[in-house]
C-alpha cells in the first residue's frame, strides 16, 4: 500500500488487566479479565491481532487473511442448502449459541454475516435479533478534515473499544487508498456507502451520476473487499413530494444525492431499475446488502412521517428481489425519533422487510443537545435494540457540528456499547449479565482493579478514581470520595451481613441447645432404613 | 454567613445567547433565547438571578426573599381547600398550564411544591408526572473532598444547566454551615437526608443514633429551610433477611445505616415507630417528605427484588400516613434495574404509594460501565420517565468512582435534561416539542448560531463546531466538516426542494397556460354574487 502521506500509527497491546485468549477448534478470539480472585470471564473481543500481546502487527502487511470458500455462493445460499459454514461454526463460538442458530437464522434472512470473500482480514461476526446486538462505528475523512493515517488510528481504536463493524464513510481525497489501508487492517467488516466515491467521479455534481459509473464503483469496492453496502435504492421519485413540508427535508447524503438525480432527470432512480444487476454483483462476492433509509427522518418533527414508511414499504419489496438472488439483506433505520414513536418502526420493518435485520442510527430521542448526542441517540438505540434492532450505528458528541476525532469516536463506540448490552440484558442474552454480576460483585466486595477491568473503558475508570484517591492503597480500601469511610453503605452493608449471619447463628446454636434439653439431654441418633 | 475558609466565586451572567426575562403577575423568570430571524423562544429557567444581567448578586447577603404565607398551612392542605396559593400560580405560568390544574395534582397528592416556608430564596417549582420532568442534582462534600466554596459553585454551576433541585448530601466537617450557604444562595428548592448530619453527631456509629437525636437534627434542618428530606422509614427490621442474599446488598448509605440500627438494637426503626411525629414537624414548616429507598437494588442481578418491593409497600403505608397529616409525599426509586423491569417499578409504585410523584435514581440499566454511568442511568431516567416519574435523581460521570467535580457535575446534569426531555416529548408535553422543532429548523437552515443557542448547552455546542471551523464565516456556511461542501444533505435537500417547487410551479403554469388555451385564450371572470 503507497499514497499514504503519512505512515499510520495505530494503539496496540491488551486492554488493561486482560489478555488475548483463542477458544475452540475455530481459535475464536475472546478478551480474558484476569480477576484478584484467581477467576476469570472471558469477553466477546472485536479488537483483532492488535490487542495480541504475541502478535506481529504490520500495517503495511496487511492483517492475516483466513481462508475463504469462494465457489459455493454466499452465506445466505449455504445456510438454505443445510450448510454450517466455517464463518457459522466460528459466530456459533464466539456468541455460545448453537451452530445451527446461526445457520438457521441466516438462512431464514432474520441475520447476515457480512464477509466479503475478498476480505480474508475480518473475523466472522453475525448481525441478527437472536445475537448479542451489535455497534458499527462511521470514521472516514472529509473534504475538510482528516487523513488517511488518522482514519486507520480511527479504525483500531473504534474496534479496540467494541466497535463491531467499520463503516469507511470518506469523501473527498484519496477515498480509495483510505478504503484499502483500511480494508486490509481491519479485523471487523468495512462498511461503505458506493454513491459517494460515485459522486467524487463527477466532481460532486449528482445530476452526473450514471448507472455505469455507479455499478463500476460497486465493482471496484467489491474487488477491494468492503463487506456491505449502504443502497439508497428506495428513493424514489413519488417519494420526494412527501419531503418537502418536511422540517428538515432530507438528512441523508446519499437521500439526497438520488433525489437530486432523479428530479433532474425526471427519471426513477437507477439505483431502483437497475437492482437486479446489482444482486448479481453483489451475490458474487457475497456482498451484504444495508438498505439505505435515504429519507429517514432528520428531527422530531419528521418522525414516522409518510416519506420515512413511504421508503421503507419499497425497501421491503428490494428485501425479497435481492433475498431473491442469493443476497444477505439487512434495512437501515433513523435516525430522530421521540420515544414513543420507536417500537413502531420495528415492528413496520419487520412486518414489511420479512424480519432482515434492522440497523439503526441512534435514534436520537430528542433534537436538543447537539454536542451530547451521543448521549439523545444511545437512549433511543438502547430502546429499538430492545425492540429487536440488530446493529445500532453510532453516533459520536460531534454530530451535526463536526468531523469525529479519536475521543469522539471512542466516546461514541462506548456510549452504543451501554445502549447494546443494556439490550442484550434487557432481551435476556445468555451471557449479558455475567458481567454486570461479575463488576457489581467486584464493586461490593471493594475490589478495585477488578471493577475497573470488567468495565467497558478500564482506562477512564481507574482514572477517576486516581483524582481523588491515587494512592495504591485506595484500590484495596472499602470507602470511596464519594462517600468517605464512615458513609459508605457498602462497607456498612456487609456488618450488617455479618451481624444478622452471626445472629442467625447464635439464635441457631441457642434452638439446637434448647432442642437438646427438651430430648432430655440426649444424643439423637436417626434411624436408617435400609 | 461564616465559617467559610474560601469565599465562594461563582458563575454569572446569561447563558450565551439568551437574556432573562420576567413574565405575567408573579414574573416567572424565563430564558430567552433571540434567534438570528429577529424571533425568540422563552425556555423553563433554573438558574435564578445568576443569569439576569440586572441583578446583583451577594453571596453574604443571600438571594432576595419572596413574600411566604406561613399560618395556614402546607401546599397539600391549601390545595384541598380549594386555594390557588401564590406558589400555584407562578408555577402554572412556569409550566404553561392551568393553576386549577396545579391546584388539584397537589390537593389529590399526584404533585408537591417542595417550598419551605422558611426558605424563600427559592423559586416556586412542582414535581409531578402532569408537569414537565424535574431533574436534581446531587452536590455535598465528603470527608475525603471538597470545601464549601465548592459546593456553592457546584450549587450555581448545576442551577444554571438546569437542575430544577439540589440535594446537599454533605457528610464530614462543616455540614450545618455548607447548607446554609447553599440554602440563602439557592433560587431552586433544597433537599437533605437528615440521617447523615446526625451520624455525624455519633462519630460515625450507627448504633448510637436515637430517635430524639434524629428528631432535633430534623428539626434544625426544617428550620434552616431545607425544602424536602430523604427519610428510610421503609427499612424495617423484617426486610434485613431478604438483603443478605443480594449481590450488592444495600447500598442506600441511609439504608444501610437504618440496618446497621435496627440489628444492633433488635428493635423497629426509629424511624417507622416515630414516623407520626416526625410528619407533624414537617407539616409546621411545609417540609415534603422524599420516602427513601434504602433497599432500591444496587446492582442489575438485585433489581425488582423480594427487599425492594417489600419496603416500597410500607413506604405506601407510610405515604397514606404522611398526607393524613397534610404532609407533601414523594417516593424515592432505584437504582440499577435492566430495561425490561423498569416500567413495572412505576406501575407499582404507583399502585402502592397512591400516585405520590416517583422520584427515582437513574436507574441504570447496565453496571458494566464505571466512568459513564450518567449514560447508563440516563437510558433508564429516560424510560421511567416515560412511564410516569415525576422526578430524575441524576447520576454523574463519578457514581461509584469518587466525588464529581464542576465537570461532572455539568455532565449530569445535562445527560438529564436529555433524560427528561426526552420524556416530556414523549408524554406529548405542550411546550416541549417546541424547542426541538426551534433547534431542527435553524440547523436545517444553516443558522449556527441560532442551533448552538437553542441548544442545552450552546458553549460546547459551539466549541465543537470551532474545533474543526472556526473561522467566523463557517457559522453561516452551508456544510460543516462532517461532510464538508459538496455532500452536505441539507444543502442538496434545499436543491431539491427549491427545484422541485420550481417544477410544481412551472408544471402548474402550463397547466395554467394549456387550461387557457382550452378556454379559448380568454380570461376568466369569476361570476361575484350579492
């Protein structure tokens, strides 16, 4: 890999108090907390090699590529003829579900397992209702702002924290060279949304943009190795009057790429007549569809609007074209949405896209807060998750004021990782709670390091708790500043345990020696019947 | 005001730009934001005289007074007899709805106006699930930390982003003088849990507290003005077993030290059995009782337990004991409660307590993430919000680690203001979605300014926005550096929407143009009837 300016510099090595542990006959990654108390609980790891203590990361390199079945078709066309993939036998590890799960559920179309053959760096994963639910992280650089050296540290340190998937969401300069560098260093799938390159090609003029130019760029990323798609192909002509009393119009780039194209050219989109060429590309590499929800809603105000279900109706007719051809689907989701309104647009997606996977941004559940909203948006995706959303896309503090920096994007990654597994507990997945069970024993039995180990940032933990009590002893002390040593309800809680178990023990002793006397004194000895 | 090392330096003037404004008879002070279009939006404001560029502010001297009615009794006995007090009504302007309304959620115990009679520096508020969502923030310094120059600050810098009560949770030195400098300084009502200043008095030994102890500390605090008070009077000598089994035990301190009580003393708690006295000196002073929740669950694995539900029962017969006395009631909630469990807290409390407002505590629905517990909490406060809690107890960024500073502080209190928002728009609250659609409107128009001070927080908003571009011109600029020129949606959406007009406007004029040559070229007269 050349054209890069700079060379990446990315963040390696264990996150704190674990290590790098390979289970089962698939060698499935897990991240081992290593606890005080000689236990153990092993994570679901999406940081790859680059948290291997013992690996060799060679960026130039490339990250090792797994070998790959290319002549049978994509996952979607093996689960149906009864096939248990390697990719299936490895997500059946890593999530502990049975083999089949995985294999029936993909064939079903309720899961995909993005895996594009031409991208061997990325460990099997699986998106789907019945699975741990998962986050995607955007990076990319703009116009404006970034480097290709920046956005594969982005890459890293996104997956580092939990990232599941990668969305590569470039515009500007060099959009090919960054998708490469990533591609081939990351060990999650790569996500991408082909107009944009499309658009780079005509200078930034939609009314530009052609069938050829935008199949010829799907092409080339296919060939690169990005695992899935965003196709705004439910943008339709009759859609767009329905968008224009709209508080905020259409909020969606590659939305409002297609509306501009088809309005100059009166025409349907292209992206919509020529979908059944794109299956066939697409179901060649085993490239997963994501359904664009071009005209999601950008505000309260346009939440569940006539536009926004208007998409998603065609968007469930696409589902069963591309299911068709062989093709994984899954269906992109909003977006801004007031509480109330969120469970309806998952059981619309379900009902009208035959239960594909749905992948939300956010929603947001209030318009307010720009500069938190990583924080209205994990409200909203902690409750479509619940509600059966399968992936959540995150959104970081910088939304709608600027391009994400490497805080950003962790703080984004860590805000979705709570909405996720708040959801996965919430939906009662079999390993959620060890962990919450494992921290808040950890946390009542004063055990610091381990606390901060078993949390989803140990780093920042540890790190609050050293502002105000950084001496070593304090890990080990039962109090915190919170409360101080003669407040801490914990430490009072466990004389209280103590008092009531010696009372019941002494009150215990006193019934067994009342018991004695009342049997005048004498040993009892039970009778055995043979 | 004395026995201050530090004289307190505080936060002042308008928050940016906005100015404070006064409206109806009572002059209810709102925030006024002035948008760039020459229009303004007035928002619900906390923050007391601090924001009022006019007033001058004396920290010695305390806020001006407003005028209190002290001889006929608390808000709830007022209310049934059918008044409207001066209180009704500036909240009814506060809040935009009718004083009758206020009048009968108070008199039927579904609201209270925490408002002692001896704290009028404080600005009339209500707590109640008809009205918009209450957040407070807890302040308070520990033995370990903090001085009472801080925690003035803390008090103004929380009032100025929103927090609608403070509760000054001091422990270790100083707490008498701490609480007055908060309580002449407050322009929002203050709470306290009078078991903490009277540990303090027994060194530290739980054992030792007695109810005649408790009673004169209550009484002190009562005269001092503290507008409501946290008492565990649910934690009875029964519910102790039913703790010893949990993973995280009790983490209430209060609780925690109600247990500690009882068991030493193998007696009910002073509490319970003087629970009558204690409401008759509360309803001298118009003092609400905040019903502690001393076994709320401290952990996921705890929640919705056999000891929570037990005690919220008896704080149910403790509410129907409280009101008989003309005393305002409202009801602490947890804690750490998974997403699915948190609805059926609201149901039965509310079945149990009488409709008495719920005031909860988050809850956070995930205990894996030490250092961003304002996020985990905030997706629970959000949710039971929507089910009906009157009031959000917010968590900060600190919980579990140590004593938030000013930073976190702000980070909770504006994760709430999310939290509570959220529900507001959710419950269909009139003015609520009014902001949003403010707020979407100017982002939709490239009105930075006017979405930056809209916003909770317009200073980060706009910090963010200058990170990447700060140039003046960028704040009218058509894209921002998420997506730089050429793929802003929002711009092209204006394309598309300006085109498509024009297109309707054109296809109408040869509609036009085609109708009039159908008519023979000649102009329509339409026929005018006397």
């Amino acid at each position: 890999m050349s054209d890069v300016r700079v060379a990446p510099v990315v963040t390696t090595g264990p996150i704190a108090g674990s290590s790098k542990v390979y289970a089962g006959d698939s060698r499935v990654p897990f991240r081992r907390v290593h606890l005080t108390t000689g236990e153990h609980l092993d994570l679901y790891d999406t940081s790859g090699p680059y948290t291997d203590d013992t690996a060799v990361i060679d960026l130039e390199a490339g990250l090792p590529r797994r070998p790959v079945v290319t002549d049978r078709g994509t996952q979607l066309q093996r689960a149906r003829r009864g096939e248990i993939t390697a990719e299936m036998a490895f997500i059946a590890e890593r999530e502990g579900v049975p083999a089949e799960l995985v294999r029936d559920e993909v064939a079903r179309g309720r899961a995909v397992i993005p895996a594009n053959h031409r991208h061997p760096e990325a460990e099997p994963m699986i998106i789907g209702k019945a699975f741990a639910v998962k986050v995607n992280a955007n990076i990319g650089n703009s116009a404006v702002s970034s480097s290709i050296a920046e956005e594969v540290d982005k890459m890293v340190w996104a997956t580092r924290w939990g990232a599941d998937t990668i969305m590569d969401l470039s515009t500007g300069r060099d959009i090919h060279t960054t998708r490469e560098w990533i591609l081939r260093n990351s060990p999650v799938p790569v996500g991408t949304v082909p107009i944009y390159q499309a658009l780079e090609k005509t200078d930034g003029d939609p009314t530009k943009l052609t069938w050829e130019l935008y199949r010829d760029t799907v092409i080339e990323q296919c060939e690169q190795g990005v695992d899935y798609m965003t196709v705004h192909a439910g943008v339709l002509l009759r859609h767009i009057p329905l968008t224009v009393d709209r508080v905020t119009g259409i909020v969606s780039r590659g939305g409002s790429i297609m509306a501009a194209w088809c309005l100059a050219h009166h025409q349907e989109s292209f992206l919509y007549t020529h979908f059944e060429e794109l299956c066939d590309i697409l179901a060649r590499y085993d490239v997963t569809f994501s359904l664009g929800d071009g005209l999601r809603p950008g505000s309260i105000a346009d939440a569940n609007d006539a536009a926004q279900f208007a998409e998603l109706r065609t968007l469930g007719e696409l589902t069963t074209i591309a299911k068709s051809h062989g093709v994984q689907v899954m269906i992109e989701g909003p977006g801004h949405v007031p509480m109330h309104k969120i469970v309806e647009n998952v059981r619309l997606e379900e009902e009208w896209c035959d239960e594909a996977p749905f992948y939300t941004l956010g929603p947001l559940a209030t318009d307010i807060a720009p500069a938190y909203d990583h924080i209205t948006s994990a409200i909203g995706a902690a409750m479509i998750a619940q509600a059966g959303t399968a992936m959540l896309c995150y959104v970081t503090p910088k939304e709608h004021l600027g391009l994400p920096n490497r805080k950003d994007v962790k703080d984004g990654v860590i805000a979705y990782k709570i909405a996720a597994h708040a959801a996965d507990l919430a939906k009662g997945h079999p390993r959620a709670q060890l962990r919450d069970d494992a921290l808040s024993r950890a946390r009542f039995e004063f055990r610091w390091e381990d606390q901060f180990n078993l949390s989803l940032d140990p780093d920042t933990a540890r790190a609050y708790h050293d502002e105000t009590l950084p001496a070593a002893p304090a890990k080990t002390a039962h109090f915190c500043s919170m409360c101080g040593p003669k407040f801490c309800s914990m430490r009072i809680s466990h004389e209280v345990r103590d008092t009531y178990q010696n009372q019941v023990y002494e009150q215990g002793m006193a019934d067994k020696a009342r018991e004695f006397a009342e049997h005048g004194n004498r040993v009892y000895l039970p009778v055995v019947t043979p």
